[in-house]
C-alpha cells in the first residue's frame, strides 16, 4: 500500500511540475506587457487582425525558433519591431513560448537545453 501511495504521489509531482514548466514566469508575462501587448493586446487577439496572436494565422511561423526570430529582429516593412537589443536570447525565448499559448490549435514546445 506504501509502494502506491509513493508510485502515486510521484506521478502526481511530475505532471505537476510540467505543468509548471508550461507556465509562463512573471518576468515573461511581465516582459510581454511592457513590449508586445501594447499591439497584441493583453489576451493576444491584436489591435488588427494581423496582430492576432490567437487565430492560428502565423505568416512568419509559428515554431518557438521562428516566432523567437520575429521578436529579436523585427519585420521590415511592419510594425513589428526587434527587441534583440532590449531582452535577451532567453527573455526572447520565453516570449516566443508564451504567445504560442494564445493560440489554442498549437501544441506546446519544449524549451532548448541549455549549453
């Protein structure tokens, strides 16, 4: 009866804490305030429709690393400006899995290891 309990109690910790792995931190929800909601606004809908970050329309991708391009260096031409210079390779990636959480028809993606 231990053994189950235990086997139970570990199952139960480690759905726990992927799902905490999927929660965006309060420096990410922050930084996502301060720099993209402005357009995006705070649900991700977009202030037009080509600012939707929920419509599963993503014309530059929608991987964490494409989405992670568009935030560093901007899109010429659009609104959309870079912030490599703001936030770093971590901060932007971070980013770029939290806005693919708008957008429900996209399943997550895990995090780069670390080097």
């Amino acid at each position: 009866m231990a053994l189950k309990t235990t086997v139970l109690a570990l199952s139960l910790l480690a759905l726990a804490g992927s799902a905490s792995a999927q929660e965006a931190s309060e420096e990410t929800k922050e930084n996502y305030t301060m720099k993209c909601a402005a357009c995006h606004l705070a649900d991700g809908k977009g202030a037009m429709p080509e600012m939707n970050l929920t419509d599963a329309k993503w014309e530059y991708g929608s991987s964490v690393a494409e989405i992670s391009k568009v935030i560093a260096e901007g899109i010429p031409g659009k609104a959309m400006v870079g912030f490599k210079t703001q936030l770093s390779d971590e901060q932007v990636e971070a980013l770029a899995h939290y806005v693919r959480t708008f957008d429900k028809t996209l399943k997550p993606e895990k995090a780069a290891k670390k080097k």
